[in-house]
C-alpha cells in the first residue's frame, strides 16, 4: 500500500516522532510524508532515510489558498491507497485537499487532550473537525483514551475512534549501567536520590508546581538533588531561575537544558517525575523512564495513570502539596531493598503493553480494513 501522512510541521514533537517511527518500522507499505509547514528535525531524518517527504512552507496560523491547491496536486501525483492526518489542522486542511483530489479513503489522528484553551483559530479548527467527523473520516486514531473521551464530549463521533498507544523500540530504550555523568557535573553526592524531569518548558508542564513541591520537601529535611532536563530548561530563563531562587533551591534544583541522549539521562536518575497540570495525551517520557527501569511520579493528566499503573505515583495536577507526598512516598520507596525489582517491574511493564510491533501491527489493520 502507499500511504500519504499529512502533518502540520516536522519538529521536535510526539506526533511528529511517531510518525517518523511507523515510517522506519513499517516494513509492508510505502510512505509519503506532507508537511504543511517546514521540512523539521523528524523531516530531514525521514530524507536521510530514504522516506519521501515534501513541504509546503505555510507560515503558522496562516492558510494560503495557493499551498492548499498545491497539497492537493501533490496528493493527485501520490495516489495513495489511504491518505493519515496527524492533528487538529492537518486533519482538516488534509481532509479537503484529499477531497479535492479525489480521494475519500481518510484517517485522523487525533495527539493529544488541551482543548480548552483561548485559541480562537485553533477553537474554530476543532469546532468545524468535531461537526465534520461524522461524515468525513473512515476512522480516528488516538494514542490516548482519556482524549478520547474528551474529544467524544465536545460533539466527534464516538463510533469512528480507535485506540492505538504509542509504541517504543525496546532495544535501543533500555537501562545503561555505570552513568554518572549528571551527578559529576553537578558535585551531587553519590547516593543523595536524584530526581529528575524531562519537559520542555511551558506552561502545560508546570515546573512551578514542581518546584513548589520540592521545597515542602526541602522544608521537611528530606535528602535528594533535582535535575531538569529539555527545551528552554537553561540558565537563560529568567522565569525558571527567578522561581528557583523565590524557593531558594538553588542548592537542590540543577538545570541541564535539552539532550539528545534521552536512555542516558533516564538511566541515570533515581525518580522521573512528570508535573503536568493539562493537555498531555500519551506522555513519551513517562514511557522511556520506565523502559530504563526508573520509576515515575506522575499527575493525573492525560494517560500517566494508565501508564504508569501500579508501577508508580500518580498525584493530582497543579497541588504542590500532593505532588511533594507522592515524590516523597517514591523517595521512601527507593530506601527499600525491593527498589531494584520495581525497577525491573516498570521496564517489563511497559514492555508488555507498547511495543514498537504492536502499534504498526495495529495501524496496519486499520489500512487494510479501509481498503
């Protein structure tokens, strides 16, 4: 089969590297990747993997009639068997352009669960998708169940909606030994607990009530360092620094910026910890914590309960009082002498329920089943 994807842009996002892995491990079918703005960090890769991709160059929160048509026209050339949008505007740009060209065989993948927001344009896009779901999509795809229910809530068709989680490659996500490369560069103690968060820095993902949380435990005399990891995560930002010093945890809060080296960094913590306080759908990080055997604190945001499970602490969003309990309940834990089995627990877990293999063997089905 040939499959043509259409996304808003190729950056540094989860759907965007979901649809990079289903290009590399599909192995059955031939795939086209449209990006309706630039070409991206997962556009170039897909390039240098033989994965043909083109690109519109839309500017963000503008529509070009011109571009559109030429969407269309690529899609006309494609010819694809079935044609699989990611996310709120590709779903319903990708949707007319593939009318337009004579294609009806149209899936929608729907990312995450923030809805609820000011954004009057991108409001209007869901409105419109939410009255158009009934008729155009054949089926929806979501990596997360909670957005599921929440996008069923505000008018989509409940009966198109099909649950595929993310899947991860095992081989490559899995715990390194002797990693100490963050507690050197820091002069953090060798067995003072080290936890850590993997998010870039915005709003959605709350620091603040993180930070909050961690001085509770400070006030308590409670040992452990923090080390905050992703985009924007740097001493350039003077929010984040200034409400580390309002705290006063400059001692305890250490900030690394964005790596690329995501197995070595969750492998060398003792905690991951995940404070959002809206808009996940299916948190990457939660999972690849875990697959490097480090267990999660989490918020009940989007599907972190479901994935962590049993296998971790689940706190409610935005209560700093109840997030520092939680970190306080793992760092208690981690004193025990079955830490190492949780630990291993969390990796097989996670293992059992998303896999790489799995989540194509499923978006194969649903191909085949358009067609």
């Amino acid at each position: 089969m040939k499959i043509a994807h259409i996304i808003t842009g190729l950056g540094n996002g989860g759907a965007e590297s979901n649809l990079y892995k289903i290009c590399m491990y599909d192995q059955h079918n031939k795939h086209h990747v449209i990006s309706l703005m630039d070409m991206g960090k997962y556009g170039k890769l897909l390039k240098k993997k033989g994965i043909d991709v083109s690109f519109l160059n839309m500017e963000k929160g503008y529509f070009s009639i011109f571009k559109f048509l030429k969407l269309v026209k690529i899609l006309k050339k494609i010819n694809p068997n079935v044609i699989q949008t990611w996310m709120y505007h590709s779903d319903l740009l990708g949707s007319l352009a593939a009318i337009l060209a004579g294609n009806k065989k149209i899936i929608w993948n729907i990312r995450n669960s923030n809805i609820l927001n000011n954004d009057f344009k991108r409001s209007f896009v869901i409105w419109m998708s939410s009255k158009l779901s009934w008729f155009i999509p054949r089926k929806i795809i979501s990596c997360s169940k909670k957005s599921i229910n929440i996008h069923c809530k505000i008018g989509y068709c409940p009966n198109k909606f099909v649950y595929i989680p993310n899947g991860y490659d095992f081989d490559y996500l899995k715990p390194l030994k002797n990693i100490n490369k963050i507690k050197k560069k820091f002069h953090i103690k060798k067995f003072t607990p080290l936890i850590g968060m993997v998010a870039r820095y915005h709003p959605q993902k709350d620091h603040k009530t993180l930070i909050e949380s961690l001085c509770y435990l400070k006030n308590k005399k409670i040992n452990f360092s923090c080390v905050l990891i992703g985009p924007g995560v740097n001493n350039q930002n003077k929010n984040l620094i200034n409400n580390i010093k309002k705290y006063k945890m400059e001692k305890f809060i250490k900030l690394l910026g964005e790596s690329n080296y995501i197995t070595k960094v969750m492998s060398e913590l003792d905690i991951h910890v995940l404070s959002s306080s809206y808009g996940e759908g299916f948190s990457n990080v939660v999972v690849e914590a875990m697959a490097c055997e480090t267990p999660s604190v989490v918020t009940d945001v989007g599907d972190s309960k479901f994935i962590v499970n049993k296998f971790g602490w689940v706190a409610k969003p935005h209560d700093h009082i109840d997030l520092s309990k939680n970190i306080n309940q793992a760092l208690e834990e981690f004193k025990k002498k079955n830490w190492k089995e949780k630990c291993k627990n969390c990796r097989l877990h996670v293992m059992k329920k998303f896999s790489i293999r799995k989540m194509i063997f499923m978006y194969n089905r649903i191909w085949k089943k358009i067609l």
